[in-house]
C-alpha cells in the first residue's frame, strides 16, 4: 500500500472513528486502526467488537493495499503534524512509513487480515433522518439511559419505528425520556435497543448539515452517512413495557417557566443530601414551594408562580431528573402533570407532544 | 468538644469456647467431656467450636471437621445452633452495655468497651474487667477472658494470653515489655506469608520487628508497613465505634459432595439470597453490589460481582447472583457457593421505580415474611422453589 493523503482530513477522518477503540482490548489488534485503500480514498475502520465504524478519506493511491496501526499512536502523531501532504507506505514484515513535511515515522503495524470486519449483515431498509433532528432527539433521551449494569436492557436507548413514527426511548427505571418524530415516508416496523456507546458515537460525530440514513438489521444498528458508516450491535433483552407507564389524563396540571423553576431547583437541592437530591414540592394554586433539608447542613426554601388551579399536592422528587428533563426542553414554558406523591409525573413543553419526560417521584 | 483524653482504656471481652461452652451450660452430661460444634463430622465442614477439654486433643475451631474427628474420636460432636447463641449473645452484650455505652460487639461472643474516663464512677479499668467477668459468670454461667489496654489492638491480644478465664492488663508505658517477646503472628493482621516474610529478614518477635527503622518496612511492605512498625510499639489509634457500619452481609455453603447439578446450585443461591435479604432489612441496610463465590472441586476458587441500585429484595439479589453464576465456566465440580451483598446504605430506598409493577407490594410481603419468621423460626415460610431443600434433617 502506498498513498497520500491531506492531513487535515486524515485527522478528521481518525477522530471520527478512534474513539471506538477500548482502553483495553481482548484481542490486541482491537487497539488499532484498519487502514484499506478502495477506489481514490483510504478507508479507517475501528471496532471494539460490539460497535464499529468507517470513514473514507480522499486519497491519491499509487498501490492498492491495507494494514493496522495502533489507533493512539497514530491519532497523537496526525494531530501533531504539520499542515502538509502525508504519505504512507506499508513495506516488509507489516512496518509502516508515515512522512511529512520533513518528519518521518517508521512504525510497527499488525497484518489486516485479522481485522474484524464492520459491515451490515443484510441488505437493510434505510430510513433517512436530517442529522440535526436524530442528534436532538438523542441528547434529549440519552441523558435517562441506565449506569446500572445489571440491567442490560437500559444501558441504551431504544428505536422503535412504527405507525409512521420514529420514537427515541430511554430510561433508567426511575424516569423515562422519549422523543418522536414522523417520518416523511412513513412505512416498516423495526425496534432495537442501540447501546449507550453507539449513541454517544452517533451525537459525537453528527453535524448539522448532512443527512444520514438509520437502519435496523437483525441485530444491528446501522448508521450511515456520505463517507462514514457505523455499525452496532443491538443490546438483547427485553426494553420495559413504556407506553404503560406514561399518565394520561392526571388531574393536576401547571404551567411554570422552565428557567425559574430550574433556577430554583438549583438554588434550593444545594442542601439536599448528594447521592439522591431529593426535594420536596408542595403544589397549591397559584403557587409552587419548593424545599430541601439537610439534619447536618439546614433548610432551603423557594414559592415561585405557578398558572395551576387544583387542589393541594405535595411531592418528592430527585431534583437531577427533573433538572435534566427541564434541560432537554427548549420551549420557555413547561408543562407538568402530576397525580399524588406516588405515581410518575410527567413533563414536556407547552407546546407540542413530540418529547416528554416522565418522573417517578421520591418517598420522602 | 474537648480535646480526646490522650491515654484511653479499653477492654476486650472474649467467651472461652462460646459455642460449646454454651452447650455444655445447658447440658451438665457434658461437662469436662471434649464437645466439638460444628458440621457433620462424616461431613467435609469445618469446627466452629471446641471446648477446652477437646483442644487437649489438638481440635480448634476452623479445622476441617473430618480431621477433628480423627485426632478426638470421643469427642461429642453437635449442629451449630445458631439461634440459641445469638439469644445467649444478646444477654451477654446487655450486661457489657451497663458498663460503657462505647461498646463495639465484633461477633457474637467478643466484644469492645471503651471505659475511659469512668474511673470515678466504676473504678479502675481493671476492677470494671473483674466485674464484667463475674457478673457473666453469675448471671450467664459463662466465663469470658478480658484484656484491658489504652488501645483495642492490645486489649485483643491480652484477653487472648491466658484463656480460658483469663484477665491481663496492658498499663501506659508497659507497652514495650508485654509485646517484646511475643512472635509476630500475634500482630493483627499478619497470617503467614507475612510471618514468612519478617523471618526471612530475621525477625521472631515483636521486640526485634519494633526495632526495624520504619523506612526499611515500608520499602518492604509499602503502606502496610507502616501499619507493622505502628503496632509493633503497641501504637493503634483505631476507636471503639458503636454503630460500626457492617461492610457487607453474607452466607456460604459447602456441600457434603462436590456438585455439577445446576438446580442444586440455584436452589443454593436463592435459599442464601432469601436469607441475606431477609438479615439486610433486619438491620435496615440496602446493598448495590452483589458478589459471587464459588470454590471448585480443586479448592480454586472465583468472585464475581455486579454493582447495581440498592436493594433489600431477595429475588433481586438471586437474580444479580445467578447472572453471575450463568456467565462462569464450570469445568469442575462446584464445592462451595456463596454471595455477599455490600457497598450498604442504611434505609429503604426513597425512589420509586416505574417498572417493577408493585414494588410496595412485594416490599411488604417481605416484610411479613420477616415477621412470620421472627415468630415461627427461619423454615416457617420460603419461596416454594425451595421446597424440596426443606426436607427436614
């Protein structure tokens, strides 16, 4: 293999991909990259077995070929080198030269045909998305996926494509985030839980430009994009029943400004205790209190307006999923729905059903 | 706050034989006949328990019981009543109470006090140490041996020197003297390999180990070594806690045959996950991580763990312990299972879950299997998955 490339777009190229690569490896050859000429570009592939990606680089290629390289090394060197063109050339017993400018690099390489390939196992049903649109609806649920690894099923967000809607589902048991959106051409049913490593892959490297098409395959997620692929392995197990724990028709229902009432939320859980947060609201019409208490630190209270006419509700909650849920939304005025100090509330903006967050509250 | 007096008492109280002592309290056939409690003696278990007169034999407690039963053929060997001695240990932590409320009970029959400053009120530390022993030996009919010492690291080591019914006083500054001739296994927390390692080095006795500069034992132990040259001067700085946090609950088994049935071994896991959740609500902890252990055929043995959401619920505790289980390659034989719970924290959980359908309703079933059980005893009520393991013995 011998080609040349502009550094530039080779580093691009590698930061799109590297980070897939795991700290530590089973299998030595999973800490490098997959360098492979194809056509006029060069193609970088990285893949921790679970989730995998490829980009394609323009490249001018004198000699077709392909060979690994470790994915930190190279990473420093590109980011490091001077804005000029860069060639590599693979000789004897897999060593790698890499020149550029007046550098040059003689570098230790692994054969690529113990490369575990990234491709899609069948021929897949794109669905196209605007980029801009499946980055927002991710950031806006990944936030509720679960830390707790002994629920596999929520360690990622779920895509659910049905009726014509794409639906964004995350949760970690304690509260649930899900956005939607309908699709121009509707048609097809496919549901998978896409692992939280692939979503944060998929925020990380989407722009706001391009339009991408997803796709689910048997047992993978797909994502593709000009030049750019990735492919994950849906998490098995079975996503919890959601639609059932989302309120229909609770009979308390306020209307706030969501930076108030983030605000005070923020001012007041400064006391409450640290692993939970938990704050207590007392609702009463046209008004909204809310504390915290702490036997070793005191107390803090805030009453903020409210636009509610019900009757009397008092309720705990962890002041973090409601803050995370106040910052997924962009509108000014929120909308919450509560019943009793047992059952989930909801939360979603004033305007439009297409995300809400659901919170189960805190005994307290 | 005032400042912390700088020299303190304290006094460990240890039960002589406390298992088999009891036994024999309760049953006068038995006294001055060599009792070992513990397993099944045709069984692969360990001693729990030797009573002094079996000890004579060379029996103690953590040996194999099969080995026991070798060296004392006559001995009388009896279950682990567990029930009975904690009842017994509740009595004898009742009188240790009246005495300090700094009382630290480190099992069932051992425990610390913190007796500094009560010199006016109840006498020297020693006279306390003599009262306590007389008064378990009355009320009881129990003896304990008591070491009392400024530390808990001295006052262990001298309630241990003359059992049974001992008492030995470390005073301030005697330090030095009562430790310099005592070997180096007697420091807390030195098994074998450490022991094998000062020898290497020339070092017998604590004497010799306090005289190695400081800097020599932690270029050779690290962090630990430090800790070696503090006890060594008989220097420990650990207090006599109350409310200490229990690290972890816990139950174990070793089967009488080494066994490949699955079914045995999830039964196994679920009947200790019950009993670990059930011990958890009693002290009202909640635990988040879950570990399993298993010991092959070949003594090998494995830990697994999984740390998730607090919980005190027993099936949740089987579920995570058998995950684990499932993902372990059994090539042998499994001798021994178990698991633990920890990373506690104290109180139920406040939030709530979305899923777990009723999640306040199984809480409370729990809890009045609990209570059933507080009433009718452990075999009272249990998951029907167990039943066949019931079989009485």
């Amino acid at each position: 293999m011998d080609v040349q490339l502009e550094r530039d777009a080779f580093s691009k190229g590698l930061q799109m991909v590297q980070n897939i690569v795991e700290p530590r490896q089973t299998l030595p050859i999973l800490a490098n990259v997959l360098l492979e000429t194809e056509g006029d570009t060069l193609r970088v592939t990285a893949t921790d077995l679970a989730v995998g990606a490829c980009v394609s680089v323009p490249a001018k290629v004198a000699s077709a070929g392909a060979i690994t390289l470790s994915a930190r090394k190279l990473g420093e060197i590109v980011k490091e080198l001077p804005a000029a063109p860069l060639s590599l050339k693979v000789q004897e017993n897999a060593w790698v030269v890499l020149r550029c400018g007046g550098v040059s690099y003689k570098l230790v390489g692994l054969p690529p045909e113990d490369f575990p390939a990234v491709v899609p196992t069948a021929g897949p049903a794109w669905i196209p998305l605007e980029g801009k649109a499946l980055k927002e609806m991710l950031t806006r649920t990944a936030f509720a996926m679960s830390h707790d690894e002994s629920r596999y099923a929520l360690n990622g967000v779920l895509f659910s494509l049905q009726s014509g809607r794409l639906r964004v589902v995350a949760t970690d048991g304690h509260r649930l985030a899900l956005a939607s959106r309908p699709l121009p051409n509707g048609g097809g049913a496919a549901t998978g839980i896409v692992p939280r490593k692939a979503v944060q892959e998929v925020v990380r490297v989407l722009g706001v430009g391009e339009d991408v098409q997803v796709a689910l395959v048997e047992n993978q997620f797909v994502l593709r994009m000009p030049n750019f692929l990735l492919v994950a392995r849906l998490i098995e197990g079975q996503f919890p029943n959601y639609e059932q724990v989302v309120p229909k028709g609770h009979p308390c229902r306020l209307v706030v400004s969501r930076s108030a009432l983030a605000a005070a939320l923020r001012r007041v859980s400064v006391l409450s205790e640290e692993r939970t947060k938990p704050v207590k609201v007392l609702l009463s019409p046209g008004s909204l209190k809310l504390t915290a208490q702490n036997p070793e630190l005191g107390e803090a209270e805030e009453s903020l307006p409210v636009d509610y006419s019900g009757e009397e509700l008092a309720i705990g909650f962890n002041s973090r999923y409601v803050l995370d849920a106040l910052g997924a939304i962009e509108a000014d005025e929120v909308v919450a729905e509560l019943k009793d100090a047992l059952s989930p509330g909801i939360i979603r903006s004033l305007e439009g059903e297409e995300y809400f967050c659901v919170i189960m509250p805190m005994r307290i | 706050m005032g400042a912390a007096p700088s020299i303190r008492s304290i006094i460990h109280v240890d039960m002589d034989a406390f298992y088999a002592s009891v036994e024999q309290r309760d049953r006068p056939e038995l006294r001055g006949r060599p009792v070992i409690v513990g397993a099944d003696p045709r069984g692969r278990g360990v001693v729990s328990a030797a009573s002094y007169e079996a000890r004579t034999f060379g029996v103690h407690s953590a040996m194999p019981i099969g080995k026991a039963a070798r060296l004392c053929p006559q001995a009388v060997f009896l279950p682990v009543d567990m029930d009975k001695y904690a009842r017994v240990s509740g009595e004898i932590m009742a009188v240790l109470s009246e005495y300090s409320p700094l009382l630290e009970p480190i099992s069932v029959d051992e425990a610390f006090l913190d007796v500094t400053g009560t010199e006016r009120l109840l006498g020297p530390p020693l006279e306390v140490a003599k009262a306590i022993k007389a008064r378990l030996c009355q009320e009881v009919h129990l003896t304990a041996s008591a070491g009392v010492a400024p530390n808990k690291f001295l006052a262990k080591l001298a309630s241990d020197l003359r059992k049974p019914d001992g008492l030995v006083e470390v005073e301030p500054g005697d330090e030095a003297a009562f430790l310099r001739d005592l070997p180096v296994e007697r420091l807390w927390g030195v098994g074998r390999v450490t022991a094998r390692d000062l020898r290497a080095m020339g070092i017998e006795t604590i004497g010799q180990l306090a005289r190695v500069p400081v800097g020599v034992l932690v270029k050779r132990f690290g962090k630990w070594g430090t800790l070696l040259h503090e006890l060594a001067h008989g220097r420990d700085d650990r207090p006599v806690e109350a409310f200490a946090q229990p690290k972890s609950m816990g139950a174990e088994e070793t089967f009488a045959e080494d066994t490949r049935d699955g079914e045995e071994l999830r039964r196994t896991l679920l009947a200790q996950a019950e009993r670990v959740a059930r011990e958890l609500r009693a002290e009202g902890y909640a635990g988040r991580t879950v570990t399993l252990k298993l010991r092959f055929a070949d003594f090998h043995t494995i830990t697994r763990s999984l740390t998730g959401e607090a919980t005190q619920d027993g099936l949740e505790i089987f579920r995570r312990a058998f995950g684990l289980f499932e993902r372990v390659e059994r090539v042998q034989p499994v001798r021994l299972i178990g698991l633990s719970v920890s990373s506690l924290v104290r109180g139920e959980p406040g939030q709530l879950s979305l899923f777990s359908a009723a999640p306040a309703r199984r809480d409370r079933v729990a809890r009045a299997a609990d209570r059933v059980a507080r009433r009718f005893g452990d075999r009272a009520l249990f998951p029907a998955s167990l039943l066949e393991h019931s079989k009485p013995r």
